[in-house]
C-alpha cells in the first residue's frame, strides 16, 4: 500500500510504485543499501526514526523522518513492514496539497456513517467525529482529550487497550465492543483500528466504530429462539428433516436417523429417494411438485422407507416448503413418523391371515375388533388388552358393555362425536382409558368403522396405544413453560394468566383482589459477594417462605430475578392486602442457613388492590408502590395510588440528573469534625456528601445514595469522594498534622475496583494510608462475604470503622473475625444517652466490647456537653456530632480548626474537653 500523504512526498502516484521495490522512490540507492537499511529500521525500537535527507523530482529538498514496524495478522502470521515517513520540516507545497486534501478528508470524516476516533497510547481521545459524539451522547469538545476508558464498561477495557497497543503491526480484526452512552444506555460496536501517524511522528490508532445495536439484539433474540427450536428438534420424537427442493437432506434429527438406522453424516447430502423403498420411489417426484412450487403449503406422504439393515419402515411425512423472503420455497420441512406397528398390524387385521394375527399378537399395541350386535362385544382383543390395560376377554360377559368400561362415558361420547363428524375413519383421537385397577392410561386411538353391505354401522376395529409416557413428557413441558425451574413456582406468564382469571371472576362477586410485587433488599450484594449458586439457594428459600406464609388460595410466583409476586383473591377489605404483606415481611425476618452462612434478608413489597382493569397495569401499579417502598427505607410495604406514578418519574428524572451531576461538578464533599475525648483535639474528618442541585437546592445523601446504588452509579461517585477528601486532607495536614480522613463507602462499591480507587486516590493525594479510614455500615459488614476486599485494604494500612454500630445483626463473634479497626456508636445510643439506664447499659457495652478486641470506640451524633460528658466517661475515644461542629464546606475548615484548637471557655457549645483545669462536665 501507498497512502496520499506518500504520494505527496514521493511525487508519484500509486500505480507508478505499487508491486516495485522500495528502492525506486530513492534514486542513487542500490537495492541492497535499501533492504538492508529497512531491516536495520525494522529492528530499532520503533519510536527512534532514520533521518535523512530527500531530493525530490522536482528539486525540492526535504528531510524526511522514517519508521519501520514489521507487520503481523490476526491469524498470527507475521511478514513484510509498514514504514512511515514524514517529512521533518514540511515545504509549503506539501502543506498546501496536504491542506486541500484536508478538507476533503474532514467532509469524508465528518460525514461517515461511523464513529471515528484517534486514540493516543493512553487510550486518550485526540480526535472525535460528529457521529461518534452522538452514538454516545456527548459533544465533541467533551470527548477530545478525555480517555476513552470513561465510555466503556470495564469489561472491554482490556480488548480496546490491547486494540490500540497493537497500532504497531497495521490494521486490526474487527472486535465488537459495547459503549457506555452518556444516559447510561449501552450501544454495542463494531471496532477496527488502524495506525495513523500524528504531527510529531508518535503512532495512534484510528478506530472506526460503527453501531451494530440493533443487529445484536436481533441477533440475540435469533439465538433464543434457535435455542429453543433446537431442543425441540433434538427431542423430538417424530424424524424431522430440512432438505433442498430437489429433496436432498441437509439437517436430520436423532429421531430419523433412528428410523432409518443411518447416522446423521450419512444421511445428509442424500435425498429421501435414495431411503425410499424401490416400489415407492415412482411417484415421489410429482406428490411434492405442489409443495416445491408453493401451490400447495403441505402434502402427507404415506410411503415405505428402507433401513440401513434393509428391514421396511412404514412412515407418513408430512412436507411443506418454507418459503424465502419473498414467499417462494426455498427448502422444504419434513415431518416424518414411524407407522410401521400400525400399518402392520392393521394389514393383518384386514387379511387376517396367521402370520400376521402373530404379529398383532405380539404388538405392544392393543388391536381390537369391536362389535355392536347382538350385543356390543370384542370379537378380537390382542393380548395388550390385559397387558396394558389389565382386562381379560372373560371380564367382559354378554351384556356388560365392555367398551363403557373400559373408556367410560365421557370418552364414548368423543369416540360418538368423532364418528358423527366422520373424522373417525381418519385422524387418530386421544381417549382415557381406565385399566382395571383403576388407573387412568393417556391412549391414542386409531379407529375405523366396519360398515355391511347394506351400509349399515356394524363394529369399530382398530389400534389403542398407551400414550401415558408422553402425555407425562408433554405435561412436563407445559409445567415448564409455566413454572421457574429454580423454585418451581409459577412464572410471570402464568401468573398473568391467573390475574387475569381473577379479574374475569371479579366482574360477578363483590370482592376485591390484590397484587403483591416484592423485592428483595440488596440481593445483588448476595449474588456479587457470595455467587450466583448461593443466591440461587437464596431465592429458593425466600419462595418456600413465601409460599408458607401466604394463604393457601394465594398464587405465589416468580417473575425472575430478586422479584417475586403474590396474586390475593376473596379480600373483603383492601387493607387485608397490606395485613398480608406485613406477613410476608415477617415470614423474611429470620436469618437464612444457607451453606453454613447466616444470611439476612429483607424486601420491598408494593401492593396493588382492584380495581384493575388488566393484568398488565395491576402488576405494573403493584411494582410502581414496590418502587416507593424501596425508597422510603426499604424492608416495607406501600400500598398503591395513583399519586405515586408521579412521584416514579420524579426519581426517575433524578437518577438521570444524577447521571450528569458528577459532570457537571455539582457534587461536593462537606466536613465534619472527630475529636480526641481525650486531648480534645481535631483527629479526623469524616468526608459527607453532598449534592448542590442547580434548581431544587442542597440535597443530602439519604435523598441520593440510593437512587445512584440503583442507577450503578456509586463506584464512579464513589472514586470521586476518595479523590476529594484524600486531597484535600493531604493539603490540611501541611499545617495541621496527623489528621485522618474517613470516608463513607456504600456496599456497592466494595469489590475489587475500590482498592484500585483507593490506591490512585491516595498516589494522587499523595496521602499516607494510614491517614485514611473507610466507613463500612454495620449490616454492610455483615452482609458482604467477600471480606478479602477489606482485608486486603488493611494491608495496604487502611483502617476499616464499622459506622452506625448496634443497628445491624452482628455479634460478638463475627466482629472479631472482621477485619475492622474501630466501630462507631449509632447516634440513637448516644443520643438517648441521657435517659434511662439501658441505654446507658449498651453503649457501655458497646465501648467495653470495642476495647476488648482492640478496637476504637467513637461516639456519633454528639449534640449536648451532657452527651459528651457521657461517653466520655464510658471511656470512648472519640466523638463527633453538632456540639462540636455540623458538617462544613472545604473552605471552612481551617477555621474550624483554628476555633476547635482555641475553645472560648465562655461559649458552653465548644467545651475545652481535657484541657487541664476544665471545668468538669
Ligand atoms: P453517617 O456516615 O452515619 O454520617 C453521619 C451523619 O450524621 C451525617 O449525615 C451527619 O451530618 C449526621 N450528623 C453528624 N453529627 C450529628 C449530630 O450531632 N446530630 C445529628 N442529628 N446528626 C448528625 P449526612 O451527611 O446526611 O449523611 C448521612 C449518611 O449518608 C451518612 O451517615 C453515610 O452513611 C451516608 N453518606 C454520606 N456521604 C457518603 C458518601 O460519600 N458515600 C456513601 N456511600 N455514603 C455517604
Ligand atoms: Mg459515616
Ligand atoms: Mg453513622
């Protein structure tokens, strides 16, 4: 290849230079000289150029800087060079040329149908085009210079870091990466890269992305649905063939290559004539002819195949043509089942002869012929008759009307009502037969009438067989249909289905009906830290509880995933609705054995009551309270109103608002205060966040955190808060050393990305580790299994505190196996300090059991000199709260702390705690 900007400098077109060696473009070198100066290029480190000096043809001289990278594939093979040269200091001319084609290339970029980006060695965006902008929903001036990793997930990080890391060995295979647009939306591309030199000679990649959403979901959508007729294909127990027109065989099933005793390789690529029976083969061609030219959609085909041992094999196919995009068959269908037992059988019914009553005689078939005069009898039973169905010809004396007996009166009716419409003679029909110890057998029937010559119904003869196995198979899959394999409860289709049963049924009675939708509080937390198996189990148990705790008229199911749904019918009051949830939340409320772990687990429950007008909206309405419930603190029920539809989309609106925030540099980090009991003096801040929205105001972490949990947002918040507050810790400890940060992080951030966060927080910082301390809440701490993350920060010398102490589950003996440092007394204990003795009595307790396993005790939400007096008796050693300071913005701090060193003795708020000489308090 010669690219344009070669032209230039060369002075000659492509054709002229292409197939040639390279010796051509530099009159007065020999060939050698020139190959063995590429293989000398090809060997540098491939940012040390040659430099020489270029006489062009025109007379221009120019100084050219040149690069050789030897080139690989993606298949591995490698071979040949790419050579850059760039000319040093570019002639006007060159510029000039360069700068018309400029322009034609920018419309060429700017109008591409792809995403086109530069990306330099740090996978920092140098160049993006409009489309790439608006496939991921930011502008342009926002993506140049930021780095790309920001519009990936991690994932795929890996695969375009590789991707650009290879812009050395030419153009790379295409790889589908998927996008993170700027709503949190995910776009999936195809991506190629290529090298492309920049102004200083530095290679970078140019990666194309073209949008390939749409074409993923559709694939994926094809591939359930493949997956799906695959099973039955596989499974089926009927042959079922796909074949060109010409009826050659290009997919088979296991079940047709069991009839015809050929394997599936052997099969495909013969036609159906090839194992045809020779007598049969004449007429094949014509009785498909209307299937093959879309005349006709199907034809039933009753032939004679050969086995490959050369035994016949009666079939009936049935064949149609699947037609192409534009209605005319492409390739035909086949359904092909074994009929052999029944053609025999009813051939020897027919002659009668010895040989093949034999045959009957041991079919596993019941062969019959019926008669109805004088009286209705068997004139002939094969011996299934007692085999399968347990009766003997003697059970059935003159005048006992053995067929009543044997298939009851509803079944007689449908034989009756098949005989009437004359689909008797034809199709086969299904009938319950009873055996003789009671027992219902599933049978397929197929009966013709014997008619006398005056036209006269005489008798029915012919072939029952015991269908109980497969009805059981195929009642089997219809529960599966209906029904979620983890719990064996029903699934959301029928459910609906149920719903709307319910709902027809209200129309007559006065009652009310109520859908319950319910979630489970933080399961996520339990599938991420402890694996999918255990929180299988999980959900296992959390639909046996269910189950129990609902009433036995209540339909419990499972729409997937944490959500579960209970469908309530025969209320007389709607508030019966609510009784039950409160049930279901207690029926919740023990801890969960699973795996020697003891797992807590609450959940959300939304209540929906008539009336509703269909199943869709009642569940919708039910998980519109659902939804509430959650956000008003979790482990709850609300019950459904109209109201809270708009109360929905505000959050909703929120969470995207929160999406940008970050951005938009609308969150801030507030101060507050922990200060020695004993020495009095500032020890630490706790960084609290804050979001300072540009309309509705200052809004505090309970009115957020969950919304960004929910809306995956917290790591990336998250790393921002550590980044913050180590930086501007690291800049107060310049005046006022020894101070220590602690920052709050939620359970959704404690997987492997934080320590990565925490380690680059405290590199840019350049904060000690041991300056930091992470406040993990106290279910939290419990919940998460996954302690390696804490420990591992441990050693890093970070100190883990247990924030909101005595409101989670723990005990004693998990706490020592945690790995904390410190635990920090819940405000509700410290503020009810004051009151009775129990109160006193815990965080007493508290404080001792912190000591005893060498743990901190600090003492939250410190409000009244009493309070501080308190605990500070009980021996904690530390406190924060409102007495000292509220939370402050950054640039109040080193006020705060100037005033916290110098106490006012006359302002009783500020209290010289442990200065020598205080009063006592
Ligand atoms: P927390 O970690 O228990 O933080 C202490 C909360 O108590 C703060 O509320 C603080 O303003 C408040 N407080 C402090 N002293 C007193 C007092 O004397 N009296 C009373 N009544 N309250 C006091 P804030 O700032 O609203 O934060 C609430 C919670 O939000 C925090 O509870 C923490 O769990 C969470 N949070 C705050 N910032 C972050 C963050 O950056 N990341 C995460 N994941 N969670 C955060
Ligand atoms: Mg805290
Ligand atoms: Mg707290």
């Amino acid at each position: 290849a010669f690219n344009p900007v070669a032209e230039i400098i060369f002075a000659c077109h492509p054709e002229e230079v292409l197939g040639k060696p390279v010796a051509v473009l530099l009159p007065g070198r020999s060939q050698q000289e020139v190959a063995a100066l590429l293989a000398d290029l090809a060997v540098r480190p491939q940012v040390v150029p040659y430099v020489t000096d270029y006489l062009r043809s025109n007379g221009d001289m120019l100084q050219l800087s040149v690069t050789a990278v030897p080139l690989s594939y993606p298949d591995g093979s490698s071979g040949g060079l790419t050579v850059i040269v760039r000319d040093l200091n570019p002639s006007l001319q060159v510029a000039t040329q360069l700068a018309s084609r400029d322009a034609l290339y920018r419309t060429i970029v700017e109008t591409a149908h792809e995403g086109i980006a530069i990306l330099d060695g740090d996978l920092v965006i140098r160049f993006a085009n409009t489309r790439l902008g608006s496939m991921v929903g930011y502008d342009i001036e926002k993506l140049v210079g930021s780095s790309v990793t920001s519009l990936l997930y991690s994932d795929d990080v890996d695969g375009v870091r590789e991707l650009v890391e290879r812009r050395y060995q030419g153009v790379s295979e295409h790889s589908e990466i998927r996008m993170r647009r700027r709503d949190g939306t995910a776009i999936w591309t195809l991506t190629a890269s290529s090298p492309i030199p920049d102004e200083t000679g530095e290679i970078q990649s140019l990666v194309m992305f073209a949008d390939i959403t749409d074409r993923r979901a559709a694939e994926v959508a094809l591939r359930e649905h493949e997956d799906r007729l695959g099973r039955l294909f596989e499974y089926a127990s009927v042959g079922i063939v796909r074949a060109q027109l010409d009826t050659m065989m290009l997919e088979v099933n296991p079940a047709m290559c069991r009839m015809v005793g050929y394997p599936a390789e052997e099969l495909v690529g013969r036609t159906f004539l090839d194992i045809t029976h020779p007598d049969d083969r004449e007429p094949n061609e014509d009785t498909i002819s209307g299937v093959v030219t879309g005349m006709d959609r199907w034809v039933e085909v009753d032939k004679r195949y050969l086995h490959r041992d050369g035994h016949v094999v009666h079939v009936r196919a049935t064949v149609s043509g699947v037609p192409g995009p534009d209605g005319v068959p492409v390739y035909l269908a086949a359904i092909v089942q074994d009929v052999t037992e029944k053609t025999v059988a009813l051939e020897a019914l027919h002659r009668n002869g010895e040989t093949l009553r034999l045959l009957a005689e041991s079919a596993q078939d019941l062969i019959f012929r019926y008669r109805l005069a004088p009286e209705p009898h068997f004139d002939y039973a094969s011996p299934a008759l007692e085999t399968v169905y347990g009766w003997r010809l003697e059970d059935f004396p003159p005048g006992s009307d053995p067929m009543r007996r044997l298939i009851g009166d509803a079944q007689i009716e449908t034989v009756m009502a098949a005989l009437d419409s004359g689909r008797l003679n034809v199709a086969p029909i299904s009938v319950e037969a009873t055996h003789k110890n009671g027992r219902r057998i599933w049978s397929e029937a197929r009966i013709s009438t014997i008619i006398d010559d005056t036209g006269e119904l005489v008798g029915l003869q012919g072939i029952v067989r015991d269908v109980s196995e497969r009805k059981a198979v195929e009642d089997q899959l219809a529960h599966q249909a209906l029904h979620d394999p983890l719990t064996g409860l029903p699934n959301r289709t029928l459910f609906s289905d149920r719903v709307q049963q319910a709902l027809t049924r209200l129309k007559r009675e006065i009652s009310f009906a109520a859908v319950l939708f319910l979630d489970l509080d933080g399961f996520k937390l339990v599938n991420d830290s402890l694996g999918h198996a255990l929180g299988d189990e999980l959900l296992q148990g959390v639909g046996e509880r269910l189950r129990s705790a609902a009433r036995s008229t209540d339909s419990v199911a499972r729409l997937g995933g944490d959500e579960f749904v209970v469908l309530c019918e025969n209320l007389v009051d709607p508030t019966e609705a609510m009784t039950l949830a409160e049930r279901l939340l207690e029926a919740l409320a023990a801890p969960f054995d699973i795996a020697g772990h003891q797992l807590f687990i609450s959940a959300s429950i939304g209540v929906a009551t008539t009336p509703a007008t269909d199943p869709d909206t009642f569940l919708r309405d039910a998980d519109t309270a659902m939804y509430q419930a959650k956000k008003s603190g979790r482990n709850r029920c609300t019950a459904f109103h109209p109201g809270l539809h708009e109360q929905t989309s505000r959050h909703l609106r929120r969470a995207s608002e929160l999406h940008g925030a970050l951005e938009r540099n609308e969150l801030r980090v507030f101060y507050q205060p922990l200060l020695s009991l004993a020495s009095g003096e500032v020890i630490a801040f706790e960084a609290l966040l804050r979001w300072e929205h540009p309309i509705e105001g200052m809004f505090f972490p309970e009115e957020f955190i969950t919304v960004a949990e929910d809306a995956g947002l917290m790591p990336a918040i998250g790393a921002w808060v550590l980044l913050e507050a180590c930086s501007q810790t690291a800049r107060w400890t310049q005046d006022y050393s020894g101070l220590s940060i602690s920052v709050n992080v939620s359970p959704h951030q404690i997987t492997e990305e934080l320590i990565v966060h925490v380690q680059s927080a405290l590199a840019a910082s350049d904060l000690s580790p041991s300056q930091l301390v992470l406040e993990v809440t106290e279910s939290a701490v419990v919940a998460i299994a996954n302690v390696s993350v804490l420990e591992r920060l441990r050693e890093i010398g970070i100190r883990i505190s247990v924030d909101d102490f005595g409101t989670g589950f723990s005990s004693l003996a998990q706490l020592q196996e945690l790995p904390v440092d410190e635990l920090k007394i819940d405000r509700a204990f410290v503020q009810r300090l004051a009151g009775t003795e129990a109160d006193a009595a815990i965080v007493t307790s508290i404080i001792e059991l912190a000591h005893a396993i060498g743990l901190n005790a600090v003492a939250e939400g410190v409000e009244t000199t009493a309070q501080a007096a308190a605990v500070r008796s009980l021996g904690c050693d530390s406190g924060q709260g409102y007495l000292w300071s509220r939370p402050v913005g950054f640039k109040s701090v080193p006020a705060l702390l100037q005033r916290l060193k110098n106490p006012e003795p006359s302002d009783p708020r500020h209290p010289s705690l442990g200065t020598p000489g205080a009063t006592p308090l």
